[in-house]
C-alpha cells in the first residue's frame, strides 16, 4: 500500500466519525460523495472528504474529477 493512495472507508466508519447511525450514511450517501469502487455491491467513502465535511467544508468542493 502506497501512502498516496486515499483512505476509503466503510458505511461503519462514516457513521462512528459522524455520530450517526449507518442507515442515516446509507440515506445520504450522495452528500457523502460515496462510491462503488470498480463497480463492486460496496459502498466506500474516501477519507479526506469525510474530514472535510467535518470541518465543515462543501463535500462538492472536495471531490478531485478524474478524466474518463
């Protein structure tokens, strides 16, 4: 593992970091930004957006566009 490659988190850890339950991840996944990575039944959550939105900060703002 890289030290540059994002920390991905689970609903779990979104929810325990934000002091909700995990339905109310699942609910708003989309404000979270979360993400099935590689198409897979998961839903991830990249760290750095998660700390952003703590700090109160525009998820949207903190999402890095990837060329397609």
């Amino acid at each position: 593992m890289t030290g540059s490659r994002p920390k991905l988190l689970t609903p779990k850890d979104v929810a325990e970091l934000l002091q909700i339950s995990e339905k109310t991840v699942y609910k708003h996944r989309r404000k979270f930004c979360g993400f099935n990575p590689a198409g897979l039944g998961v839903l991830r959550f990249r760290g750095e957006i998660i700390n952003g939105i703590m700090e109160g900060q525009d998820p949207k703002a903190l999402v890095l566009p990837f060329p397609v």
